[in-house]
C-alpha cells in the first residue's frame, strides 16, 4: 500500500510526493476521466481537481487502505458529479456522441469512415451508456479486478458481472453488424 | 469478443486515447492552482472582516430599519411634499420616530363606532415642543379612504394637569364607521405622527347578554328619577328596589353592593338579573362581577328580597341600572357614580 501512494519516504515533502502521483496517475487518471465525461478539457480540469484534493489530504493519506482505490474513487465521484450538473448537461448536450450513446444502430458517421477495428470498438465503447461504458473501462481498460471495482464503485459485485456481461453483447452485436457492412473498405 | 476487449487497452491508447494526455503543462497549472488556494487561505483573514462588517451592517439596518423610514419620510414632511408618515395598516398605539416614542394614544376599551369615546393621548416630548400650537386630528379609514376632521383645531395652552408636558392628554373623538382607522396628528398644520386603531362594529348589546333584554327596555329610561336615600343606608326607588353600597367608590374596583327588592313573593326561587347602562356613550355594561344574574334571598332590612354582590362600575358618569325579575322589566335605578 505505502508504494501504491508514492510515501514510502518518508522524507518526502508534500510536494515531491504530488509531483510523484501527477507521474504516476496523471495520464490514466485523465483517460479514466475521460471514459466518463469524454471530453479531454473537462477532463484534465477533473483530474486537477483531484490532486488539489490529494495535496490537501496529504496528512491523511497514510490511513487510507488502498490509496488506488481511493484516488480512482474521488476521480470517478468528481466525474459523475460533472455528469450530473446543468452546465454539463447544457453544454454537452449536442456533442458527437449523444447520438451514439442513445441507439444501438450504427450511425452513418460509423459507417463511412474508414476505420480500424480497433478504433471502432474504442468509439464503440465510448457509446454505451454509462452503466455499461463504466465497468467496461474500468475492467478492461485500467484492467481493474472486480472485487476492486466493487469497491470503488460501492456496487455489488454480482451486478458489475451482469453488467459487463449485458454490455459485451452490446458490443459484440454491434462489431457483427459493423463487420457484415464491410469494414474498413 | 472478450479477445478484443481483453485488446481494449491497447485499442483505445492507439486510437481515441491516444499519446500522453497528462501533460507538463497540466502539472504546471496544478502548481499554480495549488500556489492560489494556498493564498487563499491566507487572505481569509481580511475576508473574515469584510464579512463581519456586512453582516453588523445588515444587522444595524434590520434592527432600526422603521427608524430609517421614518427619518426618511420626516425629511419629506419638512420638504411640506408629501404628509404621509407610514402607509403600513397594522394596528399600534404608539408613534415612533429615531428610536423614540413620541406620542401613545390610549382609546377607550370599549371604542366603537357612531358614539364619541374616550381618548387619552400621551405626548412625549417636552411642553416646549407644543407650547401654543394649534392641535387637530384626522382620521383616515382604510376601507373607504375617507378623511374626517375628528378634532377640530385646539390651541395647546397649559400642560396637563399634575405633568410638566402634555402626559395626559384626553379627548373624545366621533369615529363614524367601524374598521381600521388611522388618526394622524398635527401640529400646527404639520403632520405630527399618527396610529392606527380598530373601531368595533357599533353594537348595543354584548353577545353573552340574556334573551328577554330588549333594547326598547332603554330608549325610555327617566334619567330624572333618580335613586334617593331609604332607611338602613338604601339608596333606590322607595319601595320598589334599592342598594346598600351604591354610594361607596365603586369605579374600577370591586365594591360590595347589597341589593334589596320589594313586591318579591317568592324571593328563593327569582333571579335578579342587572344590566348596567351608560348614559354618556350609550353603552351596555355588566356590573356584577359574577354574570347577568344573580340569586335571591329572604327578607332583609324592611325588603322582601336581598342579595350581596360584588359589582365594578367601568366608566364614571351616570348610570341607568336595569333591574329584571323573571324576564320581566323590574325596575331601574339611576345612580351617578363619578368615584
């Protein structure tokens, strides 16, 4: 645990130890924050926030368990906080992928552009609602386990299971319809 | 499908989370966000004391705030543009101006409409400040509007008797209509202050008072018979009624009257009931302290009936006082009662 927070020195000061996490979470806290807002700006604010928050708890951080665990959790609390608040939903109402995000079918942009599976299965997953996008990402892309995602999202464990899985059919139906329109021609 | 998502890592940072998304530059604005929430901190100690003063500041104005309009509409009446001093309707007895009562007026308890009634106003201010200046008061009824004069200019000569100002000012003043009444007070034609009292719907009879009074009993009162001396200190009409204790001062006080009726046959089975009537303002009162009615008992001092009571006269002056027996008009007895 005391290597996961960075103050296993215990000489560290405050800021050495905030330059030590901005190394080691900043990007995969910004592409955590993105999963959720998606929107690399509102993100990286997001991501500021949180390790402001880290730089004021400093003394209390040795009595956290997990600091992982923690550091994910207010990154995700801070996010859907965001996701929540009016301006947010004001702003981002229009954006690229509100369309998405509501039909399963593919949209035309899908379909014209030209690109690698990969990229649409990312896009694919950026799509889902945010029930299914969440422990997709989190499972998948921070490769987290799900005893450690129940306890960052507070949410049982049997129903991050059913999710993930609700959510891999999702994908899988729309990776077969994407494949028989002939990919990537 | 689990072999591209267990790939989903890879395919995002190659494609839509691509490259470093957590930049030198981001760490440099945490630095400084940081940098500002720490001065932050440290300014909190001048904020704290602008926050303190605005909230004395709110405190002050709330607190004196019916001063602060009153200020303002005073400079109005020295500006001779505009006499109004308060437009609220709440009902006060009491004119405030700077923090300072300037005048209370006390009217009758009994005040009503389309009868004089008492009124005694208490001027704060020292004898100086009225000293010869011509006194008038207006009412203003809420309902309709109207305007009344209700007194007519009177020039303020001596201070009241037994004070060194105008401490006890009385008068009695004709309100026409019942409802929220605004009496404004001049000063020499300068709008003074004013209050706003509630007059009573002009009703004769007090609602508890027994059935088989009738307000015909009243228009016909004799006010020249008066009560007169019997044997064994009575005071009535001889052989008819009389009272022991009608002399004694009985004005707001409880005094002890002893009640004698003759002609009465059957004295332990007949209620006397008492109705007391005002001639002055022409008003209904009940004297006994106990209700309408009371008991009678056997034959007492040369009568065929008595009975003990206790009685409170409210208002000095004369006095017509309606004696029943069994719902049937008695007899009345006319007293002056002035102590």
């Amino acid at each position: 645990m005391s290597s996961e927070s960075g103050k296993e020195n215990v000489s560290l000061d405050r800021e050495a130890w905030l330059e030590k996490i901005m190394e080691q979470y900043g990007d995969r806290l910004t592409k955590l924050s993105y999963n959720y807002i998606k929107d690399w700006n509102l993100a990286e604010d997001i991501v500021q926030d949180v390790f402001i928050t880290c730089y004021k708890e400093f003394e209390k951080i040795d009595n956290i368990i997990s600091f992982k665990t923690w550091i994910y959790r207010i990154t995700i609390n801070k996010c859907k906080d965001v996701l929540k608040s009016s301006i947010f939903k004001r702003v981002m109402v229009n954006s690229n992928f509100s369309p998405l995000k509501r039909s399963p079918e593919l949209t035309p942009e899908m379909m014209i552009l030209k690109r690698s599976e990969e990229e649409f299965l990312s896009t694919s997953v950026l799509a889902l609602p945010l029930k299914f996008r969440e422990v997709i990402t989190l499972y998948y892309y921070e490769e987290l386990s799900i005893e450690e995602m129940s306890g960052i999202l507070k949410i049982n464990q049997n129903t991050i299971k059913t999710r993930l899985n609700r959510a891999r059919k999702k994908l899988r139906a729309l990776m077969e319809r994407w494949r028989e329109n002939g990919a990537g021609t | 499908m689990e072999r591209e998502l267990n790939n989903l890592r890879k395919s995002m940072n190659a494609s839509t989370h691509k490259g470093m998304r957590f930049t030198e530059r981001q760490k440099v604005k945490i630095r400084a966000a940081i940098q500002l929430e720490q001065t932050n901190i440290k300014r909190k100690h001048p904020l704290l004391i602008y926050f303190i003063t605005s909230l004395a500041a709110s405190l002050f104005i709330l607190l004196f705030y019916t001063d602060i309009i009153a200020t303002l509409t005073n400079k109005d009446i020295k500006q001779g543009s505009k006499q109004s001093i308060e437009s609220e309707w709440e009902i006060r007895n009491h004119y405030v101006r700077n923090g300072k009562v300037k005048f209370s007026v006390f009217e009758d308890p009994y005040l009503s409409a389309g009868k004089p009634f008492g009124y005694m106003i208490s001027f704060k201010e020292p004898f100086e400040k009225y000293e010869g200046k011509e006194l008038e008061i207006y009412a203003v009824h809420k309902e309709t509007g109207k305007r009344l004069s209700v007194l007519p200019s009177t020039k303020i000569t001596e201070p009241s008797s037994g004070y060194s100002s105008l401490e006890r000012f009385t008068t009695k003043l004709l309100i026409p209509e019942a409802g929220l009444w605004k009496y404004e007070v001049y000063f020499d034609n300068k709008l003074y202050g004013d209050v706003v009292l509630a007059v009573q719907e002009a009703k004769f009879f007090p609602s508890n008072i027994p059935p088989f009074v009738q307000k015909t009993d009243f228009e016909h009162i004799d006010w020249n018979r008066k009560a007169v001396k019997i044997d064994n200190n009575i005071i009535g009409n001889t052989n008819k009624s009389g009272v022991i204790g009608a002399d004694m001062p009985s004005l707001n006080i409880n005094q002890k009257w002893m009640w004698h009726l003759w002609g009465i046959e059957n004295p332990k089975e007949t209620k006397l009931t008492v109705i007391g009537y005002h001639r002055e303002t022409e008003t209904i009162h009940q004297i006994l302290t106990t209700g309408w009615s009371i008991g009678l008992g056997g034959k007492n001092n040369g009568a065929d009936a008595h009975t003990p009571s206790s009685v409170n006269i409210p208002l000095p002056g004369e006095w017509a006082v309606m004696l029943y027996v069994d719902g049937n008009v008695f007899d009345v007895l006319v007293y002056e009662i002035n102590n």
